[in-house]
C-alpha cells in the first residue's frame, strides 16, 4: 500500500534535504516538521488507498522580548603584529 501526504490538499514530496519528513514503524505512520515554520500551518492529510486521516496544525508567533535596550558600540580594531602574535601561539 502506497501512503501519500498532502498540505492544503498539494500533495508533498520527500528529498533527503526537505524539513518535512515520513516515517513508518510497523502499522504506524508519521509526518515529522523539522524547524517549523509559519508557512507550514494548515490542513495536512495521509491518504492510503481508500483510507484518509487529517489534522490541522497552528502555527503561533511568538512575541521576542529583549531584556535589555539595545545601544550601538563602538569597538576600535587592534593591530597585532605578526611577530607578537606567533609569540603568543608558542606560549
């Protein structure tokens, strides 16, 4: 029996390189989302001759809080010279 998976009834396809992977242990299907993403949200099927199971998944943003205001810094560049610098690996 041939399993196939859909988002928003587009059916996916599977390359080593994709976030969006399938699994099946014995009897037991299973859609696996690497790094999830806003776009990923939706309807998602497995269809497998004449059966078919769904769910729908939500993808919330989470609000970025910063403990600290933010400010520019100003760091100056340091020259090392060549000799120094083979000084200091040596030691």
């Amino acid at each position: 029996m041939d399993v196939v998976w859909y988002h928003n009834d587009r059916r996916i396809f599977f390359t080593p390189q994709s976030r969006i992977r399938a699994k099946q242990i014995d009897t037991y299907y299973k859609l696996l989302l690497d790094d999830i993403e806003y776009d990923d949200q939706g309807l998602y099927e497995m269809r497998c001759e004449n059966i078919k199971t769904s769910c729908h998944l939500t993808v919330k943003k989470l609000e970025t809080t910063f403990l600290d205001h933010l400010r520019n810094l100003n760091i100056q560049e340091e020259v090392i010279s060549k000799r120094n610098k083979n000084k200091d690996l040596i030691n």
